[in-house]
C-alpha cells in the first residue's frame, strides 16, 4: 500500500472526506445544528445515556468543556441530567425526546444531502462505494 498511485488515492480520498463534512456541516448549520452539538447529541441517541466524563472521552474533549456543552444542550431542552444509580457524584447525561427528534430529523437532512451528491452515480459506482464503506466498517469497527 505504499506505491505512489495508493498515496495518491489515499491523498484524494482524505481531501474529499474532508470536502463531504464541510458539506454536512453546512447542511447541519443552515437549520443552526452546530458539530459538537449534533456529534454529542448522535451519541447519546445512538449509543444510549451517558456519564459526562464518558460522553466527553467519546468526544475527544475534557469534561469542563462538555459540562459547558450539556448546560447548553439542557438549556435548549435536548437532554437532561439525573444522578448516576450508586453515586450521586456522578451525572447521567440523556437526550430528551425533542433532542432526539431534532438529531435525527438532522441525520434525514445530512442523508438526504448526501443523496442529492450521489443522484447520478452508476450502479457500478455504487457497489464502489458500497465496497469503501464495508472496508470503512471493518477497518474502523
């Protein structure tokens, strides 16, 4: 995988990754869904109810700084917070049902999007894409 043809792929590849969350993001601000809202909001949906040490790890961010973000959250009615079973320390971070309905109707707007971009793709390209996103999967867990 070092040949100059494979770094080339690779370096387009990432350009274009780059290129296609720049669109999402585009699609997320234009209803005023900002990233580290959306991307905390998507774990909590999908991953279930969290500490705010754990959704901090899974966001890459210290808790001071996600503790700011779920006040934040909370504050607009997309999550809520109750005291962790056994250790009333400890906080569970939860997305409310309009926090959930916001994300997800976020999700449909970034899907439908990425459909407008694919609209004229062949059969042939995407079972190409189909065979990068099972790679993705594998690779990325």
């Amino acid at each position: 995988m070092s040949s100059p043809a494979s770094a080339q792929v690779i370096g387009r590849f990432h350009h274009m990754a780059i290129r296609l969350l720049r669109q999402m993001r585009m699609v997320d601000e234009a209803q005023g869904f900002t990233g580290p809202r959306a991307s905390a909001l998507s774990v909590l949906v999908f991953r279930g109810p969290q500490s705010l040490r754990g959704l901090a790890e899974a966001e890459g961010v210290k808790p001071p700084t996600m503790s700011r973000l779920v006040k934040a959250l909370q504050a607009e009615g997309l999550v809520h917070t109750q005291p962790a079973p056994g250790d009333l320390r400890e906080i569970r971070i939860e997305v409310s049902a309009v926090g959930r309905r916001r994300m997800l109707e976020a999700r449909a707007r970034r899907l439908d999007a990425i459909r407008r971009l694919l609209r004229d793709a062949s059969p042939a390209e995407m079972r190409a894409l189909a065979t990068v996103t099972d790679l993705l999967e594998r690779v990325l867990g």
